[in-house]
C-alpha cells in the first residue's frame, strides 16, 4: 500500500511515470465502469481518456485521508459517464439507433454479476443483501440517479439515499 501511495504522490506531482503506471493499473476498470453506463465502445474510450486527463489536471484535489485514489478516479469517471449520457448530443445520437443496440442492452441488464466482476468487488457485494445489490445495481452499475431509482423501484428517495449510505459503509468495512 506504501508504494501506491508514494506512486499517487508522484502522480500529484505531474510525475508522467507515475501516471502511465496509474493508468495501466485501472484503465480497464474504469472503461468498464464506464462503458456499462454509456453502452458504447467509442465513447467510453473517450472517457476514459478524459478521466485520466481529468485526474491528472486536478490531481493536487485528492487527499488520502478521504479515501482511495482508485474511488477518487471511479468517482471521476462515473460522474463524466452520467454527464455525457445526460448531453443533449448523446440522447440524440441514441434516437435512431438499430436493434442490436436494444438486444444488448435488454441482455446487459441482468448481467449485474458480470459488472461487479468487472471492478473487482463481485465477492465483497455478493456478500451484501438483496436490498443492498439492488441499489448498487441502479446508482453505480447503471447510472440512475437517486431519484431514478426511486421511481423505478417505487421507493421513497430518502429510503433510497439512507439505504445507499449504508450499504456502501457495509462495502467500505468488509474492503477496508
């Protein structure tokens, strides 16, 4: 853990070394991460792109005491795959789309096994309950929002919220 740390401080101090061996670490954790949300190779490509460039520009925000880089990055990434499918550019790219684009995204949804896999977490949120795998599902594997969520599962949002807070604690010690 020492060397990840010293190799995030030469990350923060524009070290470009540093940043090919943070980029070889979690780049295809991250194009998972985003591509399940975007469903679309070219732009998760392009995304993760940005993220790293993201990252790189504001490297000196992170602080370890608030928690892993690789969460810092993941956050990156999920929030920029999010903007981009709320783009007006995207959801018009999406209007005219053929059905294979509709097949895979119907056999994508149950596939929440394969996209834990795909972040390395599979063990720690098979450990989880069926309320807790639910939620992690909808906010971090398939981009709802909260409020999203809510309406899709005919919860209230402050359930939704209280339920995602604690079963991210519930992660956080069993990973931690």
């Amino acid at each position: 853990m020492a060397d990840l740390d010293t190799l995030v401080k030469r990350f923060q101090q524009k070290d470009i070394d540093a940043f090919e061996k943070l980029y070889n670490m979690y780049s295809k954790s991250i194009h998972g991460v985003v591509y399940n949300i975007v469903r679309d190779a070219a732009i998760s490509d392009e995304l993760m792109q940005d993220v790293f460039i993201k990252a790189w520009n504001n490297a000196d925000s992170y602080s370890s005491s608030k928690g892993r880089f690789f969460t810092w990055i993941l956050n990156i990434a999920r929030n920029a795959a999010i903007d981009k499918t709320r783009s007006k550019t995207f959801k018009q790219s999406k209007q005219n789309l053929n059905t294979d684009f509709f097949v895979d995204i119907i056999a994508g949804n149950d596939n929440f096994e394969e996209k834990t896999d795909a972040i390395g977490i599979k063990k720690y949120v098979n450990q989880l309950g069926e309320k807790c795998k639910t939620i992690i599902e909808f906010l971090y594997f398939k981009g709802f929002t909260q409020k999203e969520t809510a309406e899709t599962l005919a919860i209230p949002v402050g359930t939704i919220k209280t339920r995602n807070r604690n079963c991210i604690q519930k992660l956080r010690d069993m990973v931690l």
